[in-house]
C-alpha cells in the first residue's frame, strides 16, 4: 500500500472518540460547576455588598478548590469522565498551570517549576492578551 | 551466519538462559499479573522521581535475571539496554556501578527486540559469550517527556496507547544451555507510511510489522501456520486489527496464531486503557514475563517475535512531520 492510501486507510479505520457521550458528560459537569459557582455567588452576595467582588470570590474559590483536587490526584480522574465540562470553565487553566507546578518541582524551583509552570496555559495568556487587544481597538473604533 | 538477503540464521545456539520482569500498579491489575516477577503496587518503587524509580526497575530486572540464571555479573560480558527516556539515561545510571561493557540502543517499543538480535548476532560473531539484554518503560517518566503533566486533565483518544511501567531483562548465552533459543532475526527498515497523528502510533507501527513479516516470510522455510505464535509488540488493538486486515496484501496468512503484546498486557473492557500497551517496557515485559512462561512449560515451541517501535520525537510531531516506524523480528524457539 503506498503512503497515501494507508494514511487514507487508517484515519477511517480509527475509532473516533464518543461525541454525544462526551457532549453529555461535558454539559452534565460543566453545567455543574456553573451552577456551583451561582451557589456561591448568591452565598457570598449575603456577606459582601459588592457583586463584582462576589463574583471574584466564586473565581478564586473554584481555582482553590481545582487545586487542591489537583494536588491529592482527584482532578485528573474527574477530567478523564467531564473533558470540556472541567476543561473549558476556570478549573481547566487552574489545573493547567498547577499540574506541570507539581510535575517539575523535581527539576527544580527557578528552571523547573518556574519556567515549566505555564507551559500548557502560557498559549492561553498569550492568545488571550492578544484577543482582548483585538476586541478592545475593534470596540474602540465602533464607538468613535 | 548464514545470510540469504536479509534473513540471519545463526550458526550457534543463542541460549535463553533466563528472563526476568519487573513492573507497576496498572500491569498487576491486567490478565498476565501472575506471569512477572517483581510486582510494584506504587509505581513509585520507593523512589523521589520517576525517573529514579525507572532506573530502580531497570537494576532490579538485571538482579532477578541474574539470579535466575545463577549466574554472577562478572560472567556477563556485554550489557544491552534502552529506554524511552531522553539519552537513555535509565539504563546509562542502572548501569553506572557495574563497571561492565555496555550498549545503549533505542529503538521505541522495539528495543527489546533490537537488543535480541544484536546480542544475537554480537554472540554469533564469537566476540561475546553472555549478553544481558534490557529494556525498560514508566507511564509516568513517557507522559512527562511526551506529553502532558501527569494530574493534567485530558480525555485520551481511543487510539491512543498507555506506556507500560515496566522491565525485562534476558540473558542469552553461547557458553551455557537452556531450553529456548534464538534461531534467527530479521532486521527492519523504516517504514514511513505517512501518519502524523501521535496518537495513532499502532496504526505508524502497523506499516512497519507488514513490512517485516512479508520480508521474514519470503525468506524463511518456515509458513505463517508453522509457528504457534506470531507476536507483534506492541501495535494495540489498533494496529494489530490493521495488520490483521492488511495482511493478504502482503501475501501473510495471519489467523489465530497472531497476537499483539500491547493488546495482550491490559484488559481493555476493564482498564480504560484505549487501544492497550506500548513503550519499551510492553513487548519486553509480555515477552519475558508470559511467551517465556509458555514456551518453558512446553505449550508453544515457535515464536516469531515482531518487536515494533514508533520512531517520533516530541518535537518531530509538533513540525507536523510523519511517524518514521520501524518492525524487528527474533525467531524463538524451544528445543
């Protein structure tokens, strides 16, 4: 067989992943966490009058929280079944940067921990910046 | 040696004097858990790192091996072995004390068979009496070098293979007998066949296993039906179906007789394990742990082993370059 129609062959061949199982698992725990983060925020809300620091409040908690399960080997395994549900809400960047955080402590804190730490959410900060710059002189010129 | 092309028959008797495995917690929890030898319930092996940890494996296979042989570390006369680690570093301080003459080989999932053939041929020559060959894998060391932080949430593609944790170490002989021999070996070319996908290495190796089977086949007295095992290691469930579908083109009759090692090492309905095992430690540990088991209570006489090896790097995949494989076969045979 030559190059072309074995690579033909074998991306057909493959098993494609479970999309509507992974849509629903996605929904099921991303819908969660949102719902969770609500909870607080209407928890907080009766402690602090400011609603923006409220909202900040339910951020900083879920990034805890992704933490700490990340730390004791949890999140991971949670991940495995939710896949977009914990990747795509703030708990996926908390994982993000604190995984390769514990991962590269052995190679050290300033060439290891230090510069491997946001070696997956890195792209996220850069792109990201670079998007908010984008929308900001887009939404500049709109409004000129 | 007696070479017709590519086929090397050796004019000596490559003992197998004995095979040692070492491996970790999700290869204890598969169907060959009572086949290894030293069994780990924390893949840590006592250890800081896993790298360490990986190196800690590689010694305690070599001390296991020895043992079973009865043989001391100074009968040895050449030490073989690689790893998945960058610049083999496992074997490079497994080996560090030993004041032993020593090769490093990588050649991915088929360094075990790598190793084989060059002790095979290395014995033949004459040069070398008794050659330790080693092999190992971590899941945990591969997933730091390859691809993502171990307590990085991701969902794995079904494709996709697990490293084994895992390591074997054979100890051949010209100088002392055994029951089982190497009779032959085929060496491989790569087999480029144009796959870029990292997570579909079974289906790169695939290409490569084709290759040299045909090759061993066109050569060989023997026919597919003549032995009791033809063994690729370690393609998965992927590429073994691959194979198994394919095979007619390449002129192969591949029926019952035809397993994988990376389908064989995991229970893939329980394990969530994807498509099974790969690394070097997979076919090393299936080899020397279950075939060899097999083959010394007298179930099998015949094996032709297909060690399969994905040569990518981590870089090569991000410059969307294609999988190079490559597929190397060791006849094994008992008396």
């Amino acid at each position: 067989m030559n190059k072309e129609s074995f690579s033909y062959y074998s991306v057909h061949h493959s098993k494609s992943s479970p999309i509507l199982k992974d849509c629903l698992f996605a929904f099921i725990f991303g819908g969660g966490i949102c719902t969770f983060g609500e909870l607080l925020f209407n928890l907080y809300q009766m402690f602090i009058s400011s609603e923006s620091d409220a909202r900040t409040l339910v951020s900083i908690t879920l990034i805890a929280i992704t933490c700490f399960l990340t730390g004791i080997g949890v999140f991971d395994k949670i991940a495995k079944i939710a896949g977009a549900g914990t990747f795509v809400p703030i708990t996926g960047f908390a994982n993000a940067v604190v995984s390769p955080a514990i991962d590269y402590t052995a190679e050290g804190y300033i060439l290891g921990l230090g510069a491997k730490m946001f070696i997956i959410a890195g792209p996220v900060i850069v792109y990201g910046t670079v998007a908010s710059v984008i929308y900001g002189i887009i939404y500049w010129l709109i409004t000129l | 040696m007696s070479c017709f092309d590519s086929l090397i028959r050796f004019n000596k008797e490559i003992n197998v004097l004995s095979s040692a495995t070492v491996v970790g917690e999700r290869e204890i929890e598969g169907p060959l858990s009572e086949y290894f030898d030293i069994t780990m319930s924390d893949d840590r092996f006592g250890e800081e790192t896993f790298e360490k940890s990986e190196t800690q494996m590689v010694k305690m296979a070599i001390e296991c091996a020895l043992k079973k042989s009865r043989i001391q570390y100074s009968d040895l006369n050449l030490v073989i072995g690689g790893d998945l680690q960058n610049q083999c570093v496992a074997h490079s301080f497994a080996m560090a004390d030993k004041k032993i003459q020593y090769f490093g080989v990588y050649g991915a999932c088929s360094t075990m068979a790598q190793g084989l053939l060059a002790s095979g041929i290395l014995l033949d020559s004459g040069h070398f009496n008794t050659i330790l060959c080693s092999s190992s894998s971590h899941f945990s060391t591969s997933e730091r070098q390859f691809r993502f932080p171990l307590e990085y949430g991701l969902q794995r593609t079904p494709t996709s293979q697990m490293t084994v944790t895992g390591a074997a170490s054979f100890i051949l002989s010209t100088s002392y007998t055994s029951g089982v021999f190497v009779r032959g070996c085929v060496i491989g070319r790569i087999v480029d066949k144009g796959i870029k996908d990292a997570n579909n290495m079974g289906a790169a190796m695939s290409g490569a296993a084709l290759d040299t089977l045909q090759r061993y086949f066109a050569q060989s007295e023997l026919g597919e039906k003549d032995f009791d095992l033809i063994l690729t290691g370690d393609l998965g469930e992927e590429g073994a179906n691959i194979v198994r579908e394919k095979a007619h083109l390449y002129g192969l009759e591949l029926g019952e007789n035809y397993m994988d090692c990376g389908e064989l090492i995991y229970d893939r309905q329980k394990q969530n394990v994807c498509s099974g095992g790969s690394g070097c430690g997979c076919s090393a540990v299936v080899l020397g742990g279950y075939i060899m088991d097999r083959l010394q209570k007298r179930e099998i006489k015949k094996v032709l082993f297909v060690g399969t090896g994905a040569l990518l790097s981590s870089g090569s995949v991000l410059q969307k370059l294609s999988i190079p494989a490559i597929a190397h076969a060791v006849e094994i045979e008992r008396k």
